[in-house]
C-alpha cells in the first residue's frame, strides 16, 4: 500500500506540475528579456543538457513527485527553444 505522503503528492502532480511549468516559463522569459541571445541559448542548452541526466535518475526513484518537477522544466525548456528556433541536442 502507498504511503500517505505518496498519495497525496500523486493527487496534487499535475497541479504543482502546471503551476510550476507556468513560474518556470516566467523565469526563462526574464533570462531572455535580461540577457544577450548567446547567453540565453547557453541557459536553454544547460538546463536542458543537466535536467535530461536527472530524469534519468528520477525515473529510478519511488516517487512520482520528482520525476513531475524534473519533467516541467524540461517541458518549459523545450517549449521555449522550440518558440526561438534553439536546438538542443
């Protein structure tokens, strides 16, 4: 039987994961506004680079919670390269 705690986070995922995902697109939308195109790519390509190794190991985890935030910003990431022509890989 699932933990309390486990339920509960489940339940809440895909609430914490839209909200989340919409305070991310707002960070990467500052960096954008406040930084040269260069630095912004940089940003877009690190993000994405250092959050495809985590998912890796969120997936091996036994929660659901991380792989939902791991998953949002990626989301917020590819979004936003995808919108300004960035390639990621």
């Amino acid at each position: 039987m699932p933990k309390i705690h486990e339920m509960i986070s489940s339940a809440f995922l895909p609430i914490i994961k839209g909200v989340g995902k919409l305070e991310m697109q707002h960070v990467i939308l500052c960096i954008k506004e406040h930084n040269p195109p260069e630095i912004y790519k940089n940003v877009l390509q690190g993000l994405h680079s250092n959050f495809s190794l985590l998912k890796e190991a969120a997936i091996k985890t036994s929660s659901n919670l991380d792989d939902g935030i791991v998953d949002l910003v990626l989301e917020a990431v590819k979004e936003n390269a995808e919108r300004n022509g960035i390639i990621l890989s």
